[in-house]
C-alpha cells in the first residue's frame, strides 16, 4: 500500500514538472545561437530614396555584419507616379521583377536584417524577389521598415508567408520620407538621433546583439 502510495505521489510530481516545462512561453532570440561568435548577420534592404538605408547602416553600426542594397536588373522611374502605377500593376499580376544584386553563399549567414519601404501598403516587389529567390529556411529573418506614415500595412505579415520556413521576428517599422509630397531623404538632425535610439531599443528586445 505504501510503495503503491509513494508510485502514485512520484508520477503526480513527474506530470506537475513536464506541464510547467512545456507552458514556458519561448523568448524571442532564443532561436539564436547563445554564443555571439557563431552568428552570421546579412543586412539585406531595398531603399529608393535612402531611408531604409540609413536604418540599415544604424542596424550594421550596432550589430556588425555585411551589408547589401538590392539593385534592380531594370530599375524603376525616377518618376514617383509611374512607379505608384507600375508597383500597383506588379502587385496585381504577381511578378517578380529580376534583381541584378547577387548575394554570395547565402547560406552562411544565421540571421538575415531585411529592410524595405512599404509600397502601396504591401512588400515591395523587389522584396519578393528576394524572398522567392533564395532559400532561407531554418534562417531567422529581423524585417525593417520605413514609410510615410500609413505605416507597415501587409509587409511583416507578407514576409511571414513569403519565408514560411523561417522564424520571423519581431520587426522594426519608423516614419520615412513623403516622396508623395516632395519630402525625401529624412534620417538627418534630430530624426537620425532619435530613429538610432528606436533601433537600439529595438535590438536590444531582440536580444540578438
Ligand atoms: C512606389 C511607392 C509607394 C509607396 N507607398 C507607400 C504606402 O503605401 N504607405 C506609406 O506609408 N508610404 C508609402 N511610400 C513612401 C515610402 O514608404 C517612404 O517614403 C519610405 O521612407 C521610403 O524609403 P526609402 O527612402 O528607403 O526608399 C511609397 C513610396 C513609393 C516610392
């Protein structure tokens, strides 16, 4: 009766132990390596008018890492409205325009910054090239964003689908230029200051660094 007892009491601690196991939320960045050394980073970003760009730079000057600007193999308009129009007819018939960077032995890296303006509310399409062109699974992907105010629309969830094989974090997303009204190139002064404090807050969430 008392080994019976003891059996019964010894099983109910092993169940209470394995349900607090498996209840703990998982953190974010506990995907990656604990030991800094082993961790590859590729800066990966689309930028039109260099905002995206300088968020780049502030994410390469914290964490290190090789650095890359998507360039087109046709480039788009210098004019705004034609680009709006060409994007919009892209989006809707799902082509991917070709890219003319070519990135050496992706599979290097661990994590993968990727940064992009929003373009009629979604990823730009160059950034489904990308995303369609290389193989990234099992990589963690740390999506950036700048745009004009109406915000990230459908990018993160997009990068989420588009890399369904790769752990997604949490991404950063910043006000940008207004290319719409003239207003361009924005990461200067007071701006630059501030966005660099947003990223760093941002990094250290991560826990990546
Ligand atoms: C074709 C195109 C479409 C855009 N669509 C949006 C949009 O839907 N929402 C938004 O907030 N900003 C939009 N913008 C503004 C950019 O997201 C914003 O200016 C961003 O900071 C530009 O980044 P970059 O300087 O790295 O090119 C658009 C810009 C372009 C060129």
């Amino acid at each position: 009766m008392k080994v019976k007892y003891i059996a019964w009491i010894s099983s109910l601690i092993l169940i209470v132990g394995m349900s607090c196991t498996s209840g703990e939320q998982p953190r974010v960045g506990d995907e990656l390596p604990s030991d800094g050394a082993s961790k590859k980073i590729l800066i990966v970003y689309l930028s039109r008018t260099n905002n995206t760009k300088a968020v780049a730079e502030m994410i390469q000057a914290q964490m290190g890492g090789k650095l890359v600007a998507l360039e087109l193999a046709n480039p788009y308009p210098a004019d705004y409205r034609t680009t709006v129009d060409q994007v919009a007819q892209e989006n809707a018939s799902g082509f991917l325009p070709p890219l003319a960077t070519k990135i050496d032995s992706i599979d290097q890296y661990d994590l993968i910054f990727l940064g992009f303006p929003t373009w009629g509310m979604q990823l730009p399409p160059p950034i489904k090239s990308f995303l369609a062109q290389y193989n990234l699974a099992g990589k963690t992907i740390a999506p950036f964003n700048t745009n004009a105010g109406y915000g990230i629309g459908s990018t993160f969830e997009q990068v989420k689908t588009l890399a369904s094989r790769s752990v997604v974090l949490e991404g950063f997303s910043t006000r940008g230029g207004i290319e719409r009204d003239g207003v361009l190139f924005v990461m200067e002064g007071g701006r630059e200051v501030k966005v660099r404090g947003e990223v760093a807050a941002w990094l250290g969430k991560l826990r990546v660094k």
